[in-house]
C-alpha cells in the first residue's frame, strides 16, 4: 500500500520519544494494529509511528480515510487528536495550541482577504470601507471591523488549555525570551513554565541593573559599556523610541518597492516609515504575525533587540515576510546578530553612525555603529542602492 509521508505534517506534532515509541512496539508486535492509520488520499494524517512499525515487521495496516479542504485542516485535526490523546508536556501542549491558534488566524486572515479582492480592497481595513461605503450617517454597517481576525489568543489559549491567563503569559515569555536551551527544557518537560519564567525574569533583571549605551542593543560586552551617565546613557531598560532618518528609509522603499509591516513603531514614526501597517508598544508586535516588506527598527532595550530579530527570522521561514531590512547595532559578536546575518542575502554596514531622530525631534548619535541587514531577492537592488552608504557584503548562504 504506497502511502504518503508528508513531511510538514510530521512536524506537526512533537515525536515520540523513545520510551513511548518502543512501548508502541511492543503493543503492535503483541497484539497487532488495532487502531487504523487515518488517511487524507494516500497521504498519512495519523498513526506515522504505527505505519513505520507495522511497514518494518511486516504487519498487515488498516486503513481508514477522512476528506480535508486543506492542510491546515489536516494540522488543526492532528493537533486536537494529540491534545486528546497523549501525556503532552506543557510546553508541548503550549506549542501545540500556539500554532493552532496561528493556522486559524490566518485562515480567518486568508479569508478576509479574499472577499476584499472581490471587492477591489487590499487590506481588512480597506474591506470594511469598501462594504460600507455608501451608507448614510447613522446606518447600521453592513460588515462590522469586528469581522476581522483579531483574536486575543492569550485567552484563547488559556481556555483551550484549561490554564490561567497568567500561565499562558509566563509561557509567552518564555517562547519569546528564553534561550534554545531552557525553551528545549520545557518542551521535554525537564523544567516547568514557572521556573524557566523566573529564570528569564531574573536575567532580564540582572541586565537590567548593568549600563549600557541604550542604543546598544545588548551589543557590548559588560566590560567594555562606557559608566557614564551622559552619552545617551546608562540603562539598557532605557529608550525605546529612536526614530529613523528619512533617507534610510528612502532608500529601503526603493528596495523593497513598498514598506508593509512595521512591527516596532508609532504613530509618529510611521509618518516617516509610512508602514501600511504597524505595531506601537501596546500593540505588542512580537504577538503578531507580519506580512510584505517588512521594515524593522527594533527597540533598544536588550531585552527586546533579541526576541525581534528572531521573529523576524521565524516570519521570513513562514513565508509571510517576503523582503525585509532590519537597523541595527553592529553588534556581530553577539548571538541575535550572528542569526540575523546567517539568515540574511546582503549587509551593509554604514558609514558612521546614523542620527537616530528622538521623540523630542532632535538628532541623536550612539556610541557604536550601525548595520542595515537586507533579507530578500532584490539583493543586487540593494547593493547598489546602499554603496554609497558604507561597506556592502553578500551572504554565501544560497550558493
């Protein structure tokens, strides 16, 4: 029977480890397969493990088919079955649900969009406009803004999980915040959501106490931060909203064509960025999916610079980035700049340092220099575009 191993299903749902994988064994190799192997056509949607065991001793497989409309369908089921049935970790089960709660949303996103074409809208907002225009003052709206797919997932998660709301909040750090390591330790259940939170809390805390140039973004080693008070000074928790200089950004909408996501701005700095969409602090863009041409200033504190530049890496593996160019320190000893420029296709390290514009409308300069790191097929684009402002490198990852 020539079934199909779907890799993006496989990794759907945690593996088994090896002392359940070998349990599954010895039942099948006792008693048979009892339970059948669940089909989309020929492609296998449940019982890999059982397909694998049974196809390597030779054991006769059944077989049972359900219909999908798609492969998100396929996940969400695969996703509910696991939930139900196996002794998950909570950090499985936290990863599991996560990613239910994206496919949905973007689903219901997909969706949204789709019938705004129709319509000849671009965007949700667009939509709304286009299904309710005409309407006197005072009319009821024939499409609400509520229609869109805005979901606090927080709550949807929590609910789904059986967790509180603060549970799921210590999970989102720690997804966001903590390093490989710990994040692999509560996935296998090696150390709680509780105890990784507080870890993170307490380095972040510990940062938190040691001055850094605020416009470091966690570059420098400790030993080698300046202990003034003066030079735009002293605390890595500290300022947040540096603006960019028009000309960078110029020259990135003449990359990238168009600037669609600014996921760490505001409502005045968009008036320069000109994003089609962004996210403010209270927006919380590291709890958003981003799309297009992504422009990306993150904040400054270290805290922060880290967790974006991953999301930025894991939104370009989605698919939903296309082009992006990230601002940042030229901090290349640390570990979000070295993932940055291996996920990268061009850098350009600028000539001196840019004159970030403050809240306040005044020009300031930090201590270190700056990189502008492309992501992108219009590599050639950018690297005539940037020659004039610095040293320009190509990646070797696609060759």
């Amino acid at each position: 029977m020539g079934l199909i191993i779907n890799e993006e299903l496989r990794k759907t749902i945690p593996p088994l480890s090896a002392e359940e994988r070998n349990a599954l064994e010895a039942s099948i190799l006792k008693e048979g397969l009892r339970d059948p192997i669940l089909v989309w056509g020929e492609i296998i949607v449940d019982g890999l493990n059982r397909y694998e065991i049974c196809t390597y001793h030779g054991i006769e497989l059944k077989v049972m088919r359900r219909d999908f409309d798609s492969i998100d369908d396929a996940k969400v089921w695969m996703i509910d079955n696991q939930l139900a049935r196996r002794n998950l970790t909570d950090g499985q089960k936290y990863e599991l649900v996560s990613h239910k709660k994206e496919i949905l949303l973007e689903k219901g996103r997909q969706k949204m969009l789709k019938a705004g074409a129709v319509g000849g809208s671009k965007t949700i907002k667009d939509f709304h406009a286009q299904s309710n225009k005409g309407l006197s003052q005072g009319d009821k709206p024939l499409i609400q803004p509520e229609v869109a797919p805005a979901h606090n997932t927080r709550n949807e998660i929590a609910k789904e999980l059986n967790w509180s709301t603060g549970k799921v909040a210590q999970a989102d750090k720690v997804f966001k915040s903590a390093d490989e390591e710990t994040k692999q330790k509560v996935i296998s259940g090696e150390v709680s959501i509780r105890k990784a939170y507080e870890q993170v809390k307490q380095e972040e805390a510990k940062a938190e106490s040691e001055p850094v140039q605020p416009s470091d973004n966690g570059g420098a080693s400790d030993a080698e931060k300046p202990k003034t008070a003066n030079v735009h000074v002293a605390n890595n928790s500290g300022e947040n909203e540096w603006y960019t200089p028009e000309k960078h950004l110029e020259l990135a909408r003449n990359i990238m064509g168009s600037i669609d996501t600014d996921p760490a701005s505001c409502e005045l700095a968009n008036r320069t960025v000109k994003a089609k969409t962004f996210f403010s602090i209270e927006d919380d863009g590291l709890q958003k999916q981003w799309y297009g041409n992504v422009w990306l200033n993150p904040p400054y504190a270290n805290s922060l610079v880290g967790s974006f530049c991953e999301k930025l890496i894991d939104e370009i593996k989605a698919g939903r980035v296309k082009q992006a160019m990230l601002l940042v320190n030229n901090a290349t000893e640390t570990k979000w700049f070295q993932s940055s420029a291996k996920t990268a296709d061009a850098i350009c390290f600028l000539r001196g340092r840019v004159k970030y514009i403050s809240p306040n409308g005044k020009n300031n300069s930090p201590l270190q220099g700056q990189a502008i790191i492309y992501f992108g097929e219009n590599v050639s684009r950018f690297c005539e575009m940037f020659s004039g402002s610095g040293l320009v490198l190509c990646t070797c990852k696609k060759q």
